[in-house]
C-alpha cells in the first residue's frame, strides 16, 4: 500500500510539474508585438543554393556577405543574436566556414574600435548545455566580447512528458565541461550523460539578428540562416532594414538577456537614444514593418492566411510545416478560392543523417488532398531552410513574413525564442519584385529547367497512415525535434 501511495504520489508531483511548466507566465517582452511603423531602405537577402543537370553546384551568399559588412563598419553598437553558431559539417562536403568567420569579424571590429559595445547571444545547445566549451564563444571572450548563452530554464517547457522528470531529478546536477565520456553530436569533444539529458528537453533560443549602427542610425538584419558551417548550403532568406522597427527589435533582444540574468544596460542606453530620435514623417502610403516574436507571429501568420480572399495569392516557403491551426486556415483558404503554392523541404537529410520525412510529407499529403498544390526543394544534402509566407493581395498589396520560425507548435507556442518581420509593401516594390523572383524561381517544374529548384509532390510522397499518426503525435506531446 505505502508503495502504491509512493508511486500516485510521485505521478501526481510529475503532472503538476508538467502543468506548470507548460502554462506558467511568460518572462517579460517574450511573445512582442510591435505596432506597424514606416519600413526604411528594405533589401531581400537570399541565400540559394543551384543543383545543375550536368552536377554542377552554385551557391549565394548574400546574407552573411551583408552581415559581415554591417559589422566592419560598425562604430559603435554590434548586436548578434544567432542559434546555431558552431563549426559541425559533414566532411565529405565543401563548406563555408561561418563560424569562424563571424567570431573573425566580431574580434576584427573589436580591435579596431576598442570601445565599441559588442554582445553576442546564442543558444546553449553550442556547448551541449555546459558539457563542453565552443572554441569561438571562448575566442570571442577572450577578445573581450561577452557571450550570453542563453537562460532556457525560464521559458515553458515544450516536452513536458521528459521535462518534468528532467526538471524533477536532474536540473540540480549542472555540468561539467571537462567530465565529457560520450560522443558529441555537434563535434569532437566528449560531453557528459547531462547534456544529453538537457538535449531531450527540445527547447532553444532559436532567433536570427544582427544589430548595429550605420551611418548615424541603427540597422538590422532578420533571417532564416545561422552562423553554422554545415548550414552553410542551406537556402535562406534575411530582411536587411532601416528605421523605428529597429528599435523595436532592440527591446525583444533586451528581454532575452534579461531572462538570461546579462546586463541590459548599454542596450537600454541605445534604445533611449534611438527613442529621441525625431522620426520621419509618416505617410499612409509607406512600406509598414512590425517585430514579431514568439506567438505573435503565429497570429500574423494566421490573420494573413484567414484574410486572403479568392483573387490573392498566397506563397509558403517553409522548412517545417506541421502548426495544426496553420493548415487548418490553409485549407479553409483553399477552400474560398485563393490561389496557394506551399514549398517543401522533404525532411530528407540533415547534416548527412538520412531523417524520415516527417512533419512535412505528412503534411503535404493533407495539403494535396485539399487541393493545395505541393512542390519540395530539389536538395542534395542541404535543406531548403526558408521560413516565408507571402500573400499578395489582388489590390496591389504585398505582404511578408519572414524570420526565423518554422510553423510548428515548437517555434510558435510561446516554446522556442523566435523573431520574424511582418512586412507591407507595394506590388512593385524591390522588395516585392525580389521575394515574387525568389518564390518563382524555387517553384520552376519545367521538365527541362537547370538548374532543377524543385521537385513534384510525387516525387517525395508519403502516404502511410501510420506515420501520418506518427507526425501527429509528436506534434501534439513535443516528443519531436521539430
């Protein structure tokens, strides 16, 4: 009986601890939403990689190419926040060495104006959760950069059949970067049994911003890409941005190295800088552009599906798609008429690990079924990391988002930290121009098209019922890496 009574009694702890942790308060400024205000000098960054018929490979690199600029002429704020910034790649394959050159960069600036406020913010996966030491955040330290990796323990927790044990049993534990005995999935130094342990939790700051001055102002940069040599490949897009709404931006971060117990006070010093700055004038027919964090962009997203009419057009480029309301409003869309093209990666590789297809070719069945046309990303190793929704409106109107949120309970829950842009732009704008080119281009299915960017639904398609309930699952319990 007293063992019985032991047993509820330790049930009943792990589903409080369950509860709570998926339903208590956010830390302050998580799940932002900033209000629309004018859009200053926009430019669409793609990163894009070509597979050509004859085996020819190209790749793009605008986005790190224009964060590396803004940094080396910075003088006087530089602001990282990036997810995966490590140097992991498989080795059979040619890579861009991002993450050395970020540090490289940011140690570059830093001697050249030794005054100049520089901090990075990165995810704690990059030393496996204290298990080990990242060669760059130590670089980057001793070149007088602090690195906050970021305090995840505050956020609610996104696996709650793991976590509460976890939380339970072996958060008092800690780590030891120097008692590694397993093997390391992101590199070659040993890490403890805790990291793993603090691995399953699934939980990341999954954000992508570069912030600095430039030319009296401040600039941004939001993106899908990380400073992540094995992500060096991947097809991504970034928004390049002047005006107010980087401001707003500033105070998202500010939030993040508060819950993470860093000093904010050279950020609340620029935000009250950047806040006197008289604005320019605002007119209604400006480009508008809003920050969006967390579960704001959720709602972005669905107000922009919810509000296509038949005549509009919507486009979705996405690395993982599974958010049930999200393809709920989808089909409903299609349903009244609006025109829709949903771009896929197949979920195939990552990192040179074959993977099984899952969210998205379960997702894409259903999509089909409604009578969404589907295509996947024709990849060859690499992953077609896109996160856009584009929905251009039979009146002229074009809007984006864009950032770095899949569509998924994870990334859009208020779990994962996560920031895109909602932009409104004419139909003719570059911006628009450049996001309808990029879109077009990825969906070409010309039979003779080279290079190929796409594939049809077929090609990748998955009909098993069983892994349909799989996906479903995992999406509902967290018991997923997506």
């Amino acid at each position: 009986m007293t063992l019985k009574l032991l047993v509820l009694l330790l049930l009943a702890t792990l589903t409080g601890i369950a509860i709570y942790h998926t339903q208590k308060p956010l830390p302050p400024g998580i799940s932002y939403r900033s209000t629309a205000v004018p859009l200053e000098e926009p430019v669409l960054l793609a990163d894009v990689t070509r597979h050509y018929q004859d085996g020819r490979e190209e790749k793009d690199h605008e986005i790190f190419n224009e964060v590396f600029r803004l940094i080396g002429q910075a003088n006087e704020f530089i602001l990282v926040d990036m997810f995966l910034f490590n140097s992991t790649a498989p080795e059979d394959v040619a890579h861009r060495p991002l993450s050395r050159q970020l540090t490289e960069a940011l140690l570059a600036r830093k001697a050249e104006k030794p005054e100049i406020f520089i901090t990075v913010i990165s995810d704690p996966l990059n030393t496996m959760y204290g298990g080990t030491t990242s060669p760059w955040f130590e670089a980057l330290r001793h070149g007088g950069i602090p690195v906050v990796e970021t305090a995840l323990r505050p956020l609610r927790d996104s696996n709650p059949t793991w976590s509460a044990i976890w939380r339970l049993c072996c958060q008092w534990f800690g780590n030891n970067p120097g008692g590694g005995w397993l093997d390391n999935a992101l590199g070659t130094r040993p890490v403890t049994l805790r990291s793993y342990l603090a691995l399953l939790n699934f939980k990341a700051n999954h954000r992508k911003v570069v912030i600095t001055d430039e030319s009296g102002s401040l600039r941004a940069v939001v993106t899908s890409a990380n400073p992540h040599d094995g992500s060096s490949r991947h097809s991504n897009l970034g928004l390049s941005f002047r005006g107010p709404a980087v401001t707003d931006l500033m105070k998202s971060e500010r939030a993040v190295l508060a819950l993470s117990g860093a000093d904010t006070r050279r950020v609340d010093e620029r935000i009250r800088q950047a806040s006197e700055v008289t604005a320019a004038p605002d007119r209604p027919d400006m480009p508008r552009v809003a920050v969006l964090t967390e579960s704001a962009i959720r709602d972005q997203a669905l107000a922009m599906i919810q509000g296509a009419s038949a005549g509009d057009q919507l486009n979705l480029a996405m690395f993982y798609l599974s958010h049930r309301d999200i393809i709920g409003a989808l089909t409903d869309a299609a349903r009244r008429g609006v025109a829709l093209r949903v771009l896929l990666d197949a979920n195939n590789e990552a990192f040179g690990h074959q993977k099984s297809g899952i969210p998205n070719r379960q997702v894409a069945m259903e999509l089909v079924r409604s009578g969404i046309p589907v295509r996947w990303c024709h990849t060859l190793g690499e992953q077609c990391h896109t996160k856009l929704l584009m929905l251009a409106k039979k009146n002229g109107a074009t809007e984006l988002l864009l950032g770095s949120a899949n569509f998924t309970r994870r990334n859009l829950d208020d779990l994962n930290l996560e920031t895109d842009v909602w932009i409104s732009v004419a139909e003719q704008s570059p911006v628009a121009d450049r996001a309808r080119q990029f879109f077009d281009t990825q969906w070409q299915k010309g039979p003779d098209d080279d290079p190929v960017m796409s594939l049809p639904y077929e090609h990748w398609a998955d009909e098993s019922r069983l892994r349909y309930w799989r996906y479903r699952i995992m999406e509902a319990t967290g018991l997923s890496t997506f």
